[in-house]
C-alpha cells in the first residue's frame, strides 16, 4: 500500500527519534550496568573479607590464652641458666651434689665437668662417684631425672662394696658404688662482633 508521502516522512521522522532514543540509552545503560557489576563484586569481595577479619578477630582470645599457655611454662627454667662454659659447669655441680647429699648417698669422687656444643646448645657432662644403700640409690637416680633445669643420666655403672655371699646383719642394707654420668644443656654464648679499630697517625686515617 502506497503512503502519502507526508506519513512516510513522519514515518521515517519518528523511526529515526527511536533508533537515537535507543542508541542513548544504551550509551547510558552499557556503562552504568557494567559500572553496577563491578562495584558488586568489588562489594562483595570486600564483605568476605570482612568477614575473615571477623572471624580472625573472635579467635584472638583463643589465641591469646594459648600464648599465655606457652609464656606460662618458661621453657628456659629447663636449661642451666649460665652461658658460659665455666659457670655453667659450677651450676651443674652445684645441683648434683646438694641431690646427692638429700637423699643419703655419700658423695665418693667428682671429676670436672666437660662442655660441648651441641645445635644452639652447650651440652655439661658431670661424672661423680658415690655410695649408698639401695633404697638411696634409687632415691638419688629418682631425684636427679625429675628436676628442673632437666638433668639426664647418660650412663650408670654398679659395684657391689661387699664380698659375694655377704650377709647383712638385720635391719641393714649393703652399700651400692655407683659411677654416673649426668648431664645437661644450656644456651650457648653468642659471640660478640667486634667493631673494627681505628689508627690515626701523620699521614691520614687508617682502617
């Protein structure tokens, strides 16, 4: 059918509004819908990680307790004290033969205590020499493995102080000799960086 050409004029006038109506509105549309999908996954990766900051900050106490736990047991009362081989070697003998004398064995021989570095550690041995009745024995080995700073029986040797066959009167026990090794750790010396000197003399600064 065949149209005036005035309503094809008008026609193809509002075609043409509509097809630049539609173009800015996509112009505008594209944009703003893109711009949307950003900023809400940008949102929403910023809720998650609120949430694990959340959930980080509600187990703060929990961890707090457990560091508590650990500064609670000083793990440094485990080890002598001193970090020098010679001091450290007087404390352990200090805490030997006090151990010894508590429980009733009669100290017989001690010899100087050897050191050696063990990791971060400096390992003390002690050898000491003494005698007692079974029962102190027991007491002292007892006393000796269960003290702090940790102390560690390497090595133990048994003598019997009478002749086989012997017979104790009543109410009496033989005397055991004993030859122990003991040892313990303690931290070792960090040596001391000494900074290098400076000469001066006639002619300038020498390093």
């Amino acid at each position: 059918m065949n149209l005036p050409n005035g309503i094809r004029g008008r026609a193809l006038a509002v075609t043409l509004v509509l097809l630049v109506v539609s173009a800015v509105v996509a112009a505008v549309a594209v944009p703003a819908y893109v711009l949307y999908s950003r900023y809400s996954d940008a949102r929403s990766a910023l809720e998650g990680r609120i949430e694990r900051y959340q959930r980080i900050a509600s187990s703060k106490g929990e961890h707090q307790r457990a560091l508590d736990v650990i500064k609670a047991r000083e793990s440094g009362r485990f080890f002598l004290k001193n970090s020098a081989p010679n001091l450290g070697g007087a404390e352990l003998t200090d805490l030997v033969r006090p151990m010894l004398e508590a429980n009733a064995a009669r100290l017989t021989a001690i010899q100087p205590v050897t050191v050696k570095d063990e990791g971060g550690f400096r390992v003390y041995s002690l050898n000491v020499g003494f005698n007692g009745t079974p029962a102190a024995l027991q007491k002292t080995l007892y006393a000796l493995e269960t003290s702090i700073p940790y102390l560690f029986i390497e090595s133990v040797t048994l003598r019997a102080t009478v002749p086989r066959g012997y017979k104790p009167p009543p109410n009496q026990e033989p005397e055991v000799s004993a030859q122990i090794e003991v040892q313990a750790y303690g931290p070792k010396l960090t040596p001391k960086v000494v900074p290098p000197t400076t000469v001066v003399s006639a002619g300038g600064v020498r390093g």
